[in-house]
C-alpha cells in the first residue's frame, strides 16, 4: 500500500484526497498537512483521516510527498522538508501541483538525488475528471512515473510529456476550464438575448457541454468530423459557425493560449 502525505489542505489537495478514497485505491493510509485549525478539523471529519501540522513528521515514511499549495508558498514548504530525515530508508518522490515551479527549484531544495515529478492539474480534478499532466525530474525513474500516473489516475486522465512542454500545457488544460466556463458564459447570456429565461438558457447550454463533451471522447470522431455532421449545407449550424468564423474565433483561441504560454514562461522564470 502505497502511503501518501498530501502537503496543503486546499481545494486540490482536498480533490486528490476524495479522488483517492473514492476509487479505493487506498484507505487510511494518507495524511494531510493543514496548518490552518478549522480547516484541519474539516477535513478529518469529512474524511477520518489524519490531518497534522507537523510537515517533517508526516512526511517521515510516506512513499509520496505531494505539494498542493500555491505557488509562493512553496519555499515555505520546501525549507523543513529539505531538513527532515527523508529519503534515507525509503525510496520516496516528491510530486509538485504548484503550478509554474520547476523541477530544479525543489530538487535543489531537497538532499541530493531526490526523485521530483511535477505536475499540471486542473480543477475538473474535483469531480473525478481532472487532466493531469506528468513530466519528470532529472532523478525521477520510470517507477517513479508510473507510480504518480496510477494516483493520480484517481481524480482523472494522465498525460506525460517533457518538463519543456509544461508552459504549453498549463496555457492548453491547465488554463483550459475557464475559457470553456467563458463559452459557456457567453452562450447563456446570447440565449437570455434571444428571449429565453436564464435557468432554461442554463440548463440548456450546459447539459449540450456536456453531451458534447461525452460524445466527443466516447464516439471515436475527432471534434471536425463531429461538428460536420452538426452541420447541415445551409442551415441554421452553417450559419452559426460562419458568423463565428467571420469575427475570428480560431485566431482569438490561437493568440489567447499563446499569451497563456508566455505568461507561464515568465511565471516559471520568476519563480527561480
């Protein structure tokens, strides 16, 4: 059994934390670092687990130590873990969500030849149906890899890819939830324009996401050859989609995760 200490009681520690003991991948055998009491309180009640405040002790044995603060407060995590007495009798892997962290940063914070997997999540993780994207560190092995993607696996999908391509991800998955909830934002308000009231307008742009979104990943179609067969020659969809063309949605897309990825680029560089 695999033990697990989660490093920061938030929204996606939390979501791990339920991904994980709903799939039964494990029972008791975690715990989570929370320095903020209530919080503590809630989580150990919500889960019967158990929550501490002392980094070094939980993370003393644990064959996982995953990093879900935010990313300035990673240092502050960093300083005591670097000093605990870990990594000696245990082969053990240091999983970092804090996005825009590089891997050299907390390997220079860890002893010498510690495994890192870093890791670009998104908030889907809360429902079970997370993107999650690995890439390795300089000391992380294939065990390693397989090992983080089978917990991780829990809350959602699993990707590797090399740790260059972590900007290019985090401006396409990681950022990727609120532009559809922007979409979809948009769509409401057009229905609420065309006479319909917002709970209907709600109701039906969500569930047709959904749908969608269902299709697309159970039928074996791509989303062009899919939307084709959405759109008749002349019709209302032809319509639709030429109006949306016309004012430029491809290049709004393309320029948009393209600053993401800049913006990601120089978040990285800051942080080091």
């Amino acid at each position: 059994m695999t033990r697990i200490a989660v490093i920061g009681g938030g929204r996606i520690g939390e979501a791990l934390v339920a991904g994980l003991l709903e799939s039964g991948r494990l029972t008791k055998d975690l715990v989570v670092v929370e320095t903020h009491r209530e919080r503590a309180h809630q989580l150990a009640d919500r889960f019967g687990i158990r929550v501490t405040d002392d980094l070094a002790d939980a993370a003393v044995g644990a064959d996982l130590l995953v990093i879900a603060v935010k990313p300035g407060d990673v240092d502050a995590v960093l300083a005591p873990l670097g000093k605990a007495e870990i990594g000696s009798d245990r082969d053990q892997v240091l999983v970092s969500l804090a996005a825009g962290v590089p891997t050299a940063r907390l390997e220079g914070k860890m002893p010498a030849g510690f495994p890192v997997v870093r890791v670009m999540a998104n908030t889907p993780m809360l429902v079970g149906q997370g993107m999650s994207v690995i890439a390795p560190g300089r000391y992380a092995r294939e065990q390693h890899l397989e090992l983080v993607a089978e917990i991780l696996g829990a809350v959602g999908k699993v990707v590797t890819v090399a740790e260059s391509q972590m900007d290019a991800v985090t401006a396409v998955s990681g950022s990727g939830p609120a532009y559809f909830f922007l979409v979809v934002e948009a769509m409401v308000d057009a229905g609420v324009g065309l006479g319909l009231t917002r709970d209907v307008a709600t109701q039906l742009v969500v569930q047709t996401m959904v749908g969608s979104a269902a299709l697309l990943d159970g039928s074996g179609q791509t989303a062009a050859e899919l939307r084709a067969a959405v759109t008749s020659p002349a019709g209302t969809t032809a319509a639709a989609i030429r109006e949306l063309e016309r004012v430029g949605l491809r290049s709004a897309f393309l320029e948009a995760l393209f600053a993401a990825k800049q913006r990601s680029v120089e978040q990285g560089a800051s942080a080091e």
